[in-house]
C-alpha cells in the first residue's frame, strides 16, 4: 500500500474516550477524512446543547463533521463511499454499523475496544471488570463485524486493574492506552503487517450496559464484592445506599473498603467486622469519622458519601450533617 503520508481515516467516536483516539490518528500524520459523533445533547439544569468531546476535538482540528441519528441512510452511506477511506475506526460511538457500512472502508471497521477479548464484551468493560474483582484487562483492536464485539483480533495490549482503581481511574489510563494502540495496528495496517486472529471461544462474558438498578448496594453481597462495586461506579453511576428512615433520599457512596479493626486502627470497642452476625446492611459502628455497616461476610467501612444536592464528603463531615446510629440499617434493593 502507498500511503506514506498516511491513511485515509474515517472515526466515529463520541466521548473524551474516543477523543484520545482521534487526537492521536490526527497527530500520528493519517489524513482524517470524516468525523462521525452522536447528536449533540442537552444536559444541565438549562437543558442547553452540549457538543461530544470527539466533536468539540474536530471543531479544533477542522476536520469535516456529520452527526447521523442512524447509519442505516442510504445519502450518508453514499457519502462514505466517496471518501476513499482506507479504514474507519470506531471507539465508544454509540451507533450500530450496518453491514452496508461496514463493507465500504477499503480495510473495513476497527474497533478500540477497552477490554481484553472475549472478555467484557459489550457496552461496560471498564466498570464490570472492576466490579468482578478483575487484576487485568486492556486494550483489544478488533476487526468488526456484525456481532456485539465478535470480530477477529487484530492487536492487544494489557494493563493491570490497581487495588486502589475506579471506574475513573481506569478509563484514563485505557484511554491512553487505545490511543497507543489503535495508532500502532494503523502503522501494521500501512505497513501490511496487521494479522486477525480469531477470538478464542472460551472465556466470552458480557458487559451489560450500567443501569440504575446496578447501582444499588444489596448489603448481603460480601464486603470485596461491594466495594468492588463501588469503585467500579465511581465516577457514573455512582453506588447507592438507601438508610431505611429516609430510603427516599438516596446516599451516594464513592469511597469504602472492607472493615477491619486491625488495619482500619479502629477505635477501642469496636465491633468485630469478621464475625458479626448482624443482619446485613446494620449500622454496626457510627462512631466520630467512622461508620461502619454489616455485609454478607463481615462489614464495610464507608469512607466517603455524598447526600442528594451536596458534595462528596469525608464520612467525618457526613456524619455531622447526617448524624446515623448503630442499629440503623441501610435497606438493601429486595428489601425497597
């Protein structure tokens, strides 16, 4: 292929993910031909237009910009044709692409994804990982197909789930890493040294789009699988706890670790988080800065809350604005 200067690149893409991407592929010399991102949205309590990331990075750049609400258009369809694209990369866009679109780049679609495949397919790999306690994941690039995440792998990277990781966190580093990486296979792509290899067919779980519902404690889960949980929400949805006199007015938890008056330095009378047999989602423990509640194994040590129209605090500060007692409990989502 004889393209020294460059690919021709047509991306869709549509958050600050997807954004990295596209500032990379521009920076590494390939000539983006079409930018292609989710309608703008309204958001804020003035409900004014917001633009993507991806769109606000092609506004800078110059590139050219279409917002579809579909794919499936056959003028747009007739569009992509005439771009002599190379390859379309797509990275967290929020459409579907049809067979039709995907057969008109002269390589076809690649896919950033932010999982290793076949694990985490679907729409939250960053957050399910976290939640199940995973100490891997990172960055497939995989040739798409009309599957949810199914086509052959063309280039991975790995990168290791911190212990102290959010769903934040996480996002960052692996957005960095797609960038990286997406840039590399289009170097393998021009160069024609890019090989597919198909996804193994062991090992395939699902990402679930995040819901309300996930975000829930249920308080007989065990405490590793709750705080899990609630690093993986951190920063959306966030994990909620529902305090049973006001279940109307849910607690935002962003910050708690398993409860262990040993390495927590508890203070003196403490309860012994390991053996209690407290129903779960007891407040066995409120106590200046302290607060501590039962779980399906022990207990959980929440360290940072949030109440509706406030801001994230300490749980010290919270406990004065929100005074809790032992005995208390927060209901869990069977129980609401």
């Amino acid at each position: 292929m004889d393209r020294a200067r460059g690919l021709r690149i047509v991306f869709a893409g549509t958050p600050e993910f997807a954004a990295a991407a596209l500032d990379a592929i521009a920076s590494a010399g390939h000539e983006i031909v079409l930018v292609l991102t989710r309608a703008d949205k309204p958001a804020g309590r003035g409900r004014a237009l917001h633009e993507s990331p991806v769109k606000r990075l092609a506004r800078e750049r110059g590139l050219a910009i279409e917002q579809p609400r579909t794919l499936r258009d056959a003028a747009l369809q007739a569009k992509l044709r005439t771009l002599d694209a190379d390859a379309m990369v797509v990275a967290a866009y929020g459409l579907i692409l049809p067979a039709e679109v995907l057969a008109i780049p002269r390589h076809g679609c690649l896919n950033i994804h932010a999982s290793l495949l076949p694990r985490w397919r679907g729409a939250a790999p960053i957050q399910r990982a976290i939640e199940a306690g995973d100490t891997e994941t990172g960055i497939t690039i995989m040739q798409m197909d009309e599957g949810l995440d199914t086509g052959p792998m063309l280039l991975a990277e790995r990168e290791p789930i911190r212990a102290d990781d959010t769903g934040g966190s996480l996002h960052d580093r692996l957005a960095v890493l797609g960038a990286r990486t997406i840039v590399a296979a289009l170097d393998r792509l021009r160069a024609g040294t890019l090989r597919a290899q198909p996804q193994p067919a062991d090992g395939v779980t699902y990402a679930h789009k995040l819901s309300r519902a996930d975000a829930l404690i249920d308080w007989s889960q065990p405490a590793r699988r709750i705080v899990d949980r609630v690093r993986a929400f951190d920063p959306v949805p966030g994990a909620t706890a529902l305090l049973e006199r006001m279940s109307d007015s849910p607690v935002k938890v962003w910050a708690a670790r398993r409860a262990d008056a040993a390495q927590a330095g508890a203070s003196r009378g403490a309860p012994d988080a390991g053996a209690s047999s407290a129903r779960p989602g007891t407040v066995l423990l409120a106590a200046p800065g302290r607060l501590w509640v039962a779980c399906g194994d022990g207990a959980v040590e929440l360290l940072e809350l949030q109440r509706p129209g406030s801001r994230r605090l300490p749980v010290a500060d919270f406990l004065r604005g929100c005074p809790v007692e032992p005995g208390e409990r927060f209901v869990t989502p069977a129980a609401t």
